[in-house]
C-alpha cells in the first residue's frame, strides 16, 4: 500500500487553513498593535455572533482551530439568543463598548480582526459568510479578505 501526499493544508476541522491561537493573536496584534488582541477578537467576535444568522456562525466556527473557536463562544450575553437587527451605529456601539473603545475606531479593529480571521478561512466560507452580512459591513470585511484599505 502507498501513502498519497496532501497538497493542502487543512486547518484542525479539515475546512479551512486555520492557525492555532497564538498564531492567530499575533495577525491581530500585527494590524492593532493599540489593542489587546484577544479583547479586540472577542469584541468583534460577540458582535458577529449578535448579527449573524445561527448557522451562519456555526459555519464560521467550524472552519476555526478549536482553540480559537472557543473565543467565538466568549460572549456569554449572546449564547443561544436570536440574531439581532443591528444597524451600523449599534454594531459598531457594541464593539466600542465591548473593547471600550473609541466608536470612530471601530472599523479599524474590524478590519484586523477581518483580516486575521480571513487567514482561518476557505475562500469559499470568507465569500458566503460576505453575501450574508449586511451592505454596511460587506466592505469592510471584503477589503480585509483583500488586504487594501486598511482604516487609518
């Protein structure tokens, strides 16, 4: 019997091409070196996990390294509640808040969050995960999967 080589990389759940934790920080805390990474990937993360349909998020944890699919389930004031109907400004409140941030530097720390997360995704997920989001967020999480951009 012979081995067949894999050409591709798969992440820990085999979907995507997922980093463990620490690699995965260390993207965020290279594009927002003013924020704490796993604060800012949480904040973001809680906000998403409001706004996106269960399964969406489901789908999007799956294609995490478990380790950091557990920060996706940080957020307990949002576990097993419905999606909200979250305008710009509450979605962009809520991750201020939750990062006790400055609001107009909030789509700085989604697009490095964006922007990590997207090195944990297939291109495939990255696109479904973007037709499911809101016209509002779309560019922002498009530019990140781009790398242009970049909030100043």
């Amino acid at each position: 019997m012979s081995m067949q080589k894999q050409d591709q990389t798969q992440s820990w759940s085999g979907l995507g091409v997922g980093t463990d934790r620490k690699s995965f920080l260390d993207k965020v805390s290279a594009q927002l070196p003013a924020y704490e990474a796993a604060l800012a990937a949480e904040a973001v993360f809680c906000a998403l996990s409001e706004r996106l349909p269960g399964g969406l998020v489901r789908q999007l944890r799956e294609q995490l390294s478990p380790d950091v699919r557990e920060m996706m389930g940080a957020c307990h004031r949002h576990r097993g509640e419905e999606p909200a109907n979250l305008d710009r400004d509450d979605f962009y409140l809520m991750v201020a808040n939750h990062l006790n941030a400055e609001p107009e530097n909030v789509r700085l720390v989604l697009h490095g969050v964006f922007a990590a997360l997207h090195t944990q995704l297939v291109e495939a997920e990255a696109r479904k995960i973007e037709g499911q989001l809101p016209k509002w967020l779309q560019g922002t999480w498009a530019a990140a999967r781009r790398q242009i951009d970049r909030p100043a």
